[in-house]
C-alpha cells in the first residue's frame, strides 16, 4: 500500500512507529484471544529486547491482532454508548480521584449530558477539566471496560458476533477499493491508497466504525474515474 507521508500524521496509529505499534498491542492485549495475546506479548518482548523486527513485520502483525479486538472493542463501545451507559459512568466516577469526580458531576449538572462520551465530546469540556484529568478518565474508563469484558463476556457475545459481520463486509469493501485503486491515474490512486488508509485506521486502530453505505459511494466514484478516458 502507498502511504502520503503528510496524512500520517493525523492517523490514530503510525504504522511506521514500531513503538506506537507496541503501546498499541500492550494496550488492548486484555481483549485479545489467549494465542494472539500471546504472540503480541512475543513481539514486545523482541521489541524491548531490540531484536531486529521491520516496522513492516510488526504493522501486519498489528493488523491481524487489531481485527481480532476489534468485536469486544465494538460490542464494549455499543453497550456503554446505550444501555450500559450510567454503568460505565458511575463505576468511573468512584473510580477516579475524588476531586476528578466532584468535576466530572459538577460537569453534567450544568451541562446536562449523561455518559463520558457526550462529556469528552462536550465543547466545554477544556474550560472544566485539565488534560490531567481528562487522561486519568480515560485511563480508568479503558480499565473498566477490560473488567466489565472480563466479567460480562457471555453477554456481550451477540453484539461481537454482530461486529464481525460487520468487519467481513468492512475487509470485503476495502479490497474493492484496492483493485479499483490499481487501475486509476498516479494522482487518483494515491488520493485513493490515502483514503483507505484512513479508513482502515479509523476502524481498526481506533475503533471506529465506517458505514457500508459510505464505502459503496467512494467505490462507484472511483470506479466512474477509472471508466473515464484519460
């Protein structure tokens, strides 16, 4: 795959960055089956050890452990952003440091939201909490999820098994768009190759999801390119 060098720098994960790649696989290790868990932790250890791995060898590597999280990180995100919502919230909030909380429900009073994700996506939330406070939050809301996956497996099941269905179809239209992508002018493969890129590290790395529908139009755009005469 090409890779724009200026686009990178807004990705979630730098796949050029082995030590971006292993604070990735250390990170998320707790949501891996036991096997991958075990062949990441091989590669930090190598990493750490500084055995002579290629960013390249590591990148696929992360790629194959990131598609494997990604269910419980989906079936984790889709369960806190609705129902699981004041759980998420509450254990959090007893969690972090007292005066961290007292902030976080000073915050809601009188901006009205009800979970952490309208919090840390609240306009305001800069002028309340200090990058401190926001980054303990955080650390303690992914600790919170890796228990509740650990304790509540069983029942998030059906919304995994729904995420890899939607990571098939995910895989299925990114590798449309490659081939496609294969027949276009240097100019539209690389604005293409970038696109991808993004999307697979919107998804991916950071947990995101891309709607099918989405992905259709880039395809029937870039596949009317490719049918124009150059």
């Amino acid at each position: 795959m090409m890779y724009n060098a200026k686009h990178m720098e807004s990705l979630y994960l730098d796949l050029r960055d082995k030590t971006a790649m292993a604070g990735f696989l250390q990170h998320w290790s707790d949501l891996a089956d036991d096997e991958v868990r075990g062949q990441a932790e091989d590669i930090v250890r190598s990493l750490d050890q500084g055995e002579e791995l290629s960013a390249g060898e590591v990148a696929e590597a992360v790629s194959e452990f990131a598609r494997d999280v990604w269910p419980a990180r989906y079936a984790l995100a889709r369960f806190f952003n609705k129902e699981g919502a004041l759980i998420e919230w509450d254990t959090v909030v007893k969690a972090v440091r007292r005066s961290t909380a007292q902030l976080m429900l000073r915050f809601r009073d009188t901006a009205g939201f009800e979970g952490l994700d309208e919090m840390l996506e609240h306009a305001d939330l800069d002028t309340v909490l200090r990058d401190e406070e926001v980054h303990e939050i955080q650390e303690v809301r992914h600790h919170v999820c890796e228990d509740y996956y650990r304790s509540h497996k069983k029942q998030l099941v059906p919304l995994m098994d729904e995420a890899r269905r939607l990571l098939s179809v995910f895989d299925g239209k990114i590798s449309e768009l490659r081939h496609t992508a294969e027949g276009l002018p240097a100019l539209l493969q690389e604005e293409l190759y970038s696109k991808i890129t993004r999307y697979e590290d919107r998804v991916l790395y950071a947990g995101g999801y891309v709607p099918s529908e989405t992905l259709d139009e880039e395809l029937k755009y870039y596949r009317e390119q490719e049918a124009l005469p150059i």
